[in-house]
C-alpha cells in the first residue's frame, strides 16, 4: 500500500488523507466540503472498530458524501466547458497538434546562441 493516492478526478498524486487535488476540491460547493469532511471524521473515529454495523454505515455515509463530490466537480467542470464553447466557439477543431518538446538533457551544453 502506497501512502499516495491520486485525486479522484484527475491523476495528480495526493495525500493518501485527501480525496482530490486541491484545484479539484477548490471545486466542491463549501457545505458539501464540510459534509465530506465530517464523513471522513466519523469514519476515522471508528476505523478501530472490526468491520461491524457502525463502521459499515459510516463507510457507506463517506463513500455516498464522497460520490456527490465528485458528481458536483464533474459538473462544474463541464458546465464550464459548455460556456467557455458557447462564448468562444473555437473554429472547428483539429486534431490537436503535436508539438514536439526536446527535453532539455544535462543543461550544460552550452548551444551557440
Ligand atoms: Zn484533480
């Protein structure tokens, strides 16, 4: 088991106590935040417990919190994607272009310039 974990929105490494990253969680509406937050509290404070009634629910009470997150970044996200392409309605879309990146090895060669 890694201590990392990757946001549940996109693959940015995070903490293994964090859900998303923190552009991704910036996303959530503030109470929905503070909903997930005290799940994930209530899940901690019976983490110790073996698997029994109390700990399946609130398991269940942070995986369904931990849903809707994720449900309402999604939508945000998309909904901003529907404006920025009503408001600047690119002209019709290629295949994006491939821009070739040389990566810059050892740093000391010195190119003329
Ligand atoms: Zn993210």
């Amino acid at each position: 088991m890694s201590h990392f974990n990757t946001c549940a929105v996109c693959d940015t490494a995070i903490g293994h106590q964090f859900l998303m990253c923190p552009s991704h969680w910036h996303l959530v509406p503030r109470q929905m935040k503070s909903e997930v937050y005290r799940c994930w509290i209530d899940l901690r404070a019976v983490a110790h417990l073996t698997l029994g009634p109390e700990r399946q629910r609130a398991q269940a009470e942070y995986d369904e919190m931990r849903a809707a997150a994720i449900n309402a970044v999604n939508e945000r996200l998309q909904a901003r994607e529907a404006y920025l392409r009503q408001h600047q309605a690119p002209p019709e879309r290629t295949l994006p272009q491939r821009t070739p990146t040389t990566p810059r090895k050892g740093g000391h060669r010195a190119d003329h310039e």
